[in-house]
C-alpha cells in the first residue's frame, strides 16, 4: 500500500467512526446526560414548591432602606405550571423524535429521510411533465415558447461553458452549434447521440508524416472547393492521407466527425498558421457525454433547440 493510499484509508476510517460516534458508548452516554439534566431540573422546581422550606411560614425578614428585602419566597405559580409543562412538552418531544442519543424516537423522524420524501415528491409531481415532454414532437416542442425557454435554461446551465451563452462556441475550441456546419451530424438523432454519449475527434499529429508538405497541404486545404487547384502542389499529399476521413473533395464525414474542409467555418481557425497547427500538431476535440447527468425530457428540450 502506498502512502497516499494508507493516508486514503486512514481518513475514511476516521470518518466513519466519526460518523459512528452517536452508537454505543457516546450515545449511552448523551443519554445519561439528558436524562440526569432533565431530573435535576424537576427535582429543582419542586423543591421550591413543595420542600418542607417552602412550607415553613415566612420568618420575619430584615428590611433595609425601607422597603427593601430579600424575599426567599418561591416564584408566582404560573411559573411553576409554566416549566412543568415545558418539562412534559421535553419528554414527548423526546419520546418521539431523536434527541436521546441514538434512540430513533417513535415517529422514526430524520432530516435524512425527510430530505428523501420532499426529493420523491418533487421527482412525482414533475414525473407527469417528463412524460409530456417524451411524447410531444420535436416540433411541437419548437413551436412552444416556454418550452424552448426552458431549454434555453438548461442550456446556459449545462452547456453555455463551453459553447457561449448564445451557442455561438468560443474561444476557437468549442464549436458552433448555431451554424449550418455539424461535425458530427445535424440530424436529430445525431444531435441526441453527441449530448447523451459525447465525442472523442481524434486527428493525429500529421507533422512527422508530411514533413515539409505541411505547408502546401495546409495551402491546398484553404483552396479546396475552389476551381483550379488540380495541379496544387499540395493535392497528391492530401489525397493519400486525408481524403480517407474528410473526402477527396473535402466535404468531411459525420461518423468520423471529420469536419467539412472545403466550407469557410473552422472551428480551430482558418488562417494559414492555424490551418498549419491543426494539421502539424492534430486536434483531439472532447465533448462530454451527458446521458447520465440529463433525464431524457432535458435531452429533448436541448435536440429541439438545436436540431432545425
Ligand atoms: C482519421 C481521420 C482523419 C484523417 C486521416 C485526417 N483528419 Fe483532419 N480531422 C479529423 C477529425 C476527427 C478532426 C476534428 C478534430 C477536432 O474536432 O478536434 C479533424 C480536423 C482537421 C482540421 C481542423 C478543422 C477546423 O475546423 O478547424 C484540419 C485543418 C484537418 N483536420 C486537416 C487534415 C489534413 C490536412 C489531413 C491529412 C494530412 C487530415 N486532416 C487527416 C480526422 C482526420
Ligand atoms: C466541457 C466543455 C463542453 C460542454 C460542457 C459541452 N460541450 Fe458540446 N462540445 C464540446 C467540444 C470540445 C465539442 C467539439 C468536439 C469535437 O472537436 O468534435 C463539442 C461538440 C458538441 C456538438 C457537436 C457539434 C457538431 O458540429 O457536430 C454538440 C451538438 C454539442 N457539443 C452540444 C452540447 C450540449 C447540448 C451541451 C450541454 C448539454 C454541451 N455540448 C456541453 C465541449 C463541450
């Protein structure tokens, strides 16, 4: 075992005995200590009340400046009857929710299980929503103001990190999601595959390959879709190595996620040196997936905003 995982196991022992304390002896003990509490009180009150002190007739009592003394008379007996039934109030409230040590009370109350009843209430109430929410049409959805605010919500909660408040991307990493260009798919089951399981794009770095020929190519790809670039210095070294995943003519291929080259949208930039880079040193775009943390109503809401 290494250090870091004796250290590991130290603290989890540590905090399930903390977790533990309230069992066994601790617990016997706060019990005592209420208990032995409470008794000392009642003992206390009724002393003052009902002890053969309290019964004695009154002495006669000093009086100082006139109309000052000491007054060793018990207290007015609302007080009395006050603290009794503050007393009998401890004693049930005691009986029935857990305040003696590890004693569970009667109603087997618990912030815990309370926690879990307002969740399965909540999960309940918006169940029927959800199911709405599946079985309404992508279209449907679309046309529903508050439903795609709802969506827009969900949006700038879960995604707008990454892809911009607006879905525009940013920062020349995280692509448009507004624009025609869809790496991978554009289609609504595409668009629900990329969010629920995420994408791994992988182009390696083609530096070593192409050596020198980075250049041209990089050039020959910024050409591509124009007329005339058949006898483009760059073309035969395109055509051996990256035609396989973007097409000869550059047009890309959503299973790979190999983005359309021959268009003006770059998602890592479209300059020369950014062309270059994208190439020498290969991109490895991570989306993540989202099929555990979205329920499926949340899903939808997000492929009818961004599916067109
Ligand atoms: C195995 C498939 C594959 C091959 C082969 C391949 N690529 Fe790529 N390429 C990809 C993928 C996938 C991406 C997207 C990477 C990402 O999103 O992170 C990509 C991205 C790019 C980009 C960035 C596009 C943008 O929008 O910024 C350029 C430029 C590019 N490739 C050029 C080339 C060139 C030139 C070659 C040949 C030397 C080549 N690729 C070979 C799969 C490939
Ligand atoms: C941690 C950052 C991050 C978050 C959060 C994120 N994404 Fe992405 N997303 C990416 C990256 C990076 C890519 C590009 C992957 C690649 O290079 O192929 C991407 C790609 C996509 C694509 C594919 C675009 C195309 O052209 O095919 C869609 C659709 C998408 N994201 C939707 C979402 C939605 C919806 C959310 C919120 C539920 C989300 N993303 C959250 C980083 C993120």
């Amino acid at each position: 075992m290494s250090r870091l995982t004796k250290l590991h196991a130290y603290h989890w022992r540590t905090i399930n005995i903390m977790a533990d304390l309230p069992t066994g002896f601790w617990g016997g003990w706060i019990v005592v200590l209420t208990l032995v509490g409470l008794i000392t009180l009642a003992w206390l009150v009724f002393s003052i009340y009902f002890s053969a002190d309290a019964k004695k007739e009154p002495e006669v009592e000093p009086v100082w400046d006139s109309n000052l003394r000491e007054g060793s008379n018990a207290p007015p007996l609302w007080w009395f009857w006050m603290i009794l039934a503050a007393m009998v109030f401890s004693i049930i409230y005691l009986m029935l929710y857990p305040g003696l040590g590890t004693y569970k009370g009667l109603l087997n109350w618990s912030q815990g299980s309370r926690l879990v009843e307002s969740y399965e209430g909540y999960n309940e109430s918006f169940a029927q929503v959800r199911a709405d929410i599946a079985a309404t049409s992508l279209a449907e959805i679309q046309n529903d103001l508050g439903l795609m605010e709802t969506a827009e919500r969900i949006f700038a909660r879960e995604c707008s990190t990454c892809h911009g408040p607006d879905a525009r991307g940013q920062a020349s990493i995280f692509p448009n999601l507004m624009d025609v260009d869809w790496q991978w798919g554009s289609s609504a089951q595409d668009i629900e595959l990329t969010i629920r399981n995420g994408r791994n794009a992988n182009m390696l770095a083609w530096e070593s390959i192409l050596g020198v020929n980075v250049g041209p190519v990089a050039d020959y790809v910024m050409q591509l879709g124009n007329d005339g670039i058949e006898t483009h210095a760059g073309k035969a070294a395109y055509d051996q190595n990256c035609s396989a995943c973007h097409g000869v003519d550059g047009s890309g291929n959503i299973l790979l996620g190999a983005p359309n080259l021959a268009d003006d949208i770059w998602l890592y930039g479209g300059e020369l040196e950014e062309i270059q880079a994208s190439i020498a040193s290969g991109r490895n775009g991570v989306m993540p997936a989202f099929g555990k943390r979205l329920d499926d109503a949340q899903v939808k809401l997000l492929v009818a905003m961004l599916a067109r």
